[in-house]
C-alpha cells in the first residue's frame, strides 16, 4: 500500500518560505468552483480589491499571476520589454541578478550597477546610471534576502518620471513587513509572493500596474486564434514572446471581458485572498510594525550569542537578519542539527556570503513571540554542543528582556 504524505513538523525560520498561517491553510481546503461561475468571478473582484489596500495603491489593474514570486517578476519584464529596450538593474544581491537575467532572456539590453553586498543605493547613484543609459526601465528589488538589505524606494519614483523611465519593483521578500507605498513612491509595477510576510506558500504572484504602464503593454497585445472575435484588434508594437506571461491577455481574463487565458489557480486564489484578508484586518501599519517588533527581538538574541550581524543594519529588513558563522563552528553541522534534533529551519546564503552568514527571518505567521524565543534557544544550544567559545545561555533571556521593555 502505498504510504500518505506526511512531511515532516518544521518550525521555518530561514529567509522563507515560512510556515503558513493556518487560516490560509484552512481556506486552501475549500470546495473549487468553475471559472466562470459567478461566485468565481466575485472572489476574484474581492482579491484584486484586497490587494490595493496591500500594495496600498488605486491601481485598477491588481490582480494575481498564477505561480511562483519568479512568475509575477517575468510577466512584468516579458511583457513590458521588447527586443533591444533598455532596462537598468541596480544590483545590491542575489536577486538583482535574477532580474537581468530574465530581462536578458526577453533580449532587452540590460545595464547594470552594483554596490558591495550588504550596501544600498543612494538615489544619486541611481539618476546617475538613468541619465548615462537612458532606460525605459528601471526594475530593483526593494528587499533582498541573499543580503538581508532593504533598498529605500521613496526618492527614486520622481527620478524615474523626471526621466521618462518605468519604475518597477520586485517586493516579495518585504511586502507588509516594511513600508511599501506603490502610489506615494511613484511605482509603475510591482510584483510580490506569498511566501514571506504575507504568510502564505509559494504559489501565487499579486502584481499591480499603474495606468501608464497598462497602456504602453497593451500596445503589444496579441489575441489567440479560437477565442479572438471581429471586435479583436492586435497592438501596434511587437507581440510578447510568452503566452502564459503575456498580461494584456491576463488583463482581460482578470477584466470584465473574463476572455479565457487559463484556467485559474482556484485553491491559490483563496489562499492568496486569505493571505490579505488576515493583513487588512491586522492592519498594514501594524502588520509592518509586528515585523519590525520581532525582527528586532531576534537581533537581540543575535547579539546576546556574541554572533556579528553582517551589513549595514541602518538599512536592514525587518522580517531577516543575516549573522557571521563563527569561524570554530561548521554552520552546515549547526544548521543539520537544528533541523533534524529540533525540526526548526534556518538559512544559509548565496554568492559572496555561501558558507559565511546564517540568515534568519521573522515573517509572516513566524512573526511572533513563541517562534522567536524557541529559534533562539535552539541555536544556542546547537551552537554550544558543537564547539563554539562565544557567551552561552544568554540569547533567549536578552530577547525576553527585550520584549518587556518594548
């Protein structure tokens, strides 16, 4: 007979994903309705509705790319970039180069910058590198988890409009645990997952689009032959070379025409739904706030251990901390038994930092008390059964400490 799935308990406290809040779990679990069943269309309304108030816009165009966090970033680079565009990527970590990368796979022309792992740009920097290249594009990750750095958006929306340029952003690793403010920032695009603050799995990409932008991809629009009528007209500019990436034609799977594209992701769409439920009645401010609360008491703890936090900390996230291993100890061995003897998670890092930071996060439904204080006395005994000479027994005291006096 063959056995059920029953994957192992896990406390994951790395730079995510993250255990999924139990609410969305349970609205995962609800019966699938059609596509087109009205109650379908209804839910779909409420999500994108849900979602402005996340992302903190007006955008009509909200909605969700069926995949992954990399979904709604290619979407949004396939669609708005033809052939010889130019796009600028600033590069502060792991994921700057993932949006190159893709953006070379749409055969833009892709400029980069790039600061030390660990550093932010300034905004000076970036209308530097705009007015030497001239983009249609700029596109950067506002938090980035290779680094566990937070790059400050609020100045360079008005760089971008003084130029002419398209301002997009991937926030999925900081959405609702630091301030994001689509509108106020001046973003054109913007693309997110679940998987982290949000408190969801990985699965489901909400993305919203200014105006702007929805024009300028609408003029790439290409309808497929079988669903396309009379009153079909194709754009003016060249076709986006992805099917299942192509927004125009998701906009109006998403829109009022409900033009058939795919068959919606059903059990992602309520979890997804569920997902900014459970912040809008939080409260963003207090969603971020928490984030920040925790992230903090976990550093606390850090700190209490002796361990040194890498990078510049006035620019760090809220929801991940990134530590040096201590050179006595084989942080591979560390984290081994944190997993296996303790069944809690935490991450290595990528590049530059493999094999030299543990990164840590507080995110999402592990954004609290209980998470924090077992992580930290975990790893501390983890750390003294496996030879380090730092302080010992300290780190759960100092974030109790911490949390009474905050």
């Amino acid at each position: 007979m063959l056995e059920t799935l029953n994957p192992p308990q896990r406390l994951l406290m790395g730079p995510g994903p993250i255990d999924a809040d139990p609410r969305v779990l349970r609205a995962m679990s609800t019966p699938l309705i059609g596509q087109y069943d009205p109650a379908m269309t209804g839910f779909m309304n409420t999500t994108m509705a849900r979602y402005r108030e996340v992302f903190q816009t007006t955008n009509q165009w909200t909605l969700l790319i069926d995949g992954t966090s990399r979904a709604g970033i290619e979407s949004v680079l396939i669609s708005a970039l033809r052939p010889g565009d130019k796009v600028l990527v600033p590069i502060m970590g792991r994921f700057g180069h993932l949006l190159a990368e893709i953006a070379t796979r749409a055969k833009a022309e892709v400029s980069t910058i790039e600061v030390e792992w660990g550093e932010v740009f300034q905004p000076e920097q970036i209308e530097e590198a705009i007015k030497k290249v001239k983009p249609k594009m700029l596109a950067m990750v506002q938090g980035d988890t290779s680094t566990t750095m937070n790059q400050p958006l609020e100045h360079i929306g008005e760089i971008c409009k003084k130029y002419g340029v398209f301002f997009y952003s991937d926030a999925t690793a900081s959405i609702v645990g630091n301030e994001f403010k689509t509108d106020d920032w001046g973003l054109d695009a913007v693309s997110v997952g679940l998987q982290k603050c949000l408190g969801g799995p990985s699965g489901s990409a909400p993305i919203t689009l200014s105006d702007e932008f929805v024009d300028w991809i609408r003029k790439r629009k290409k309808v497929e032959a079988g669903i396309r009528t009379e009153q079909h007209q194709d754009g003016v500019e060249p076709f986006i070379r992805s099917n299942y990436f192509d927004l125009p034609m998701i906009l109006d799977y998403w829109g009022e025409e409900r033009l058939n594209h795919h068959t919606e992701a059903t059990t992602m769409l309520y979890g997804a739904s569920e997902c900014a439920r459970i912040v809008i009645n939080e409260g963003v401010d207090n969603c971020i706030a928490r984030h920040r609360l925790h992230g903090a008491a976990m550093v606390e703890g850090l700190k209490a251990l002796g361990l040194k936090l890498f990078g510049n900390q006035t620019f760090k996230m809220n929801n991940v901390v990134a530590v040096y291993i201590p050179e006595e100890v084989s942080g591979d061995l560390v984290r081994g038994q944190m997993l296996e003897d303790f069944g809690i998670e935490i991450g290595t890092s990528f590049g530059p930092l493999h094999g030299k930071v543990w990164r840590i996060g507080t995110m999402g439904y592990n954004a609290r008390k209980s998470a924090v204080l077992q992580t930290l006395s975990c790893l501390d005994a983890c750390l003294s059964a496996n030879g380090y000479r730092g302080p010992k027994g300290e780190a759960a005291a100092a974030a109790i400490q911490f949390y009474k006096s905050n």
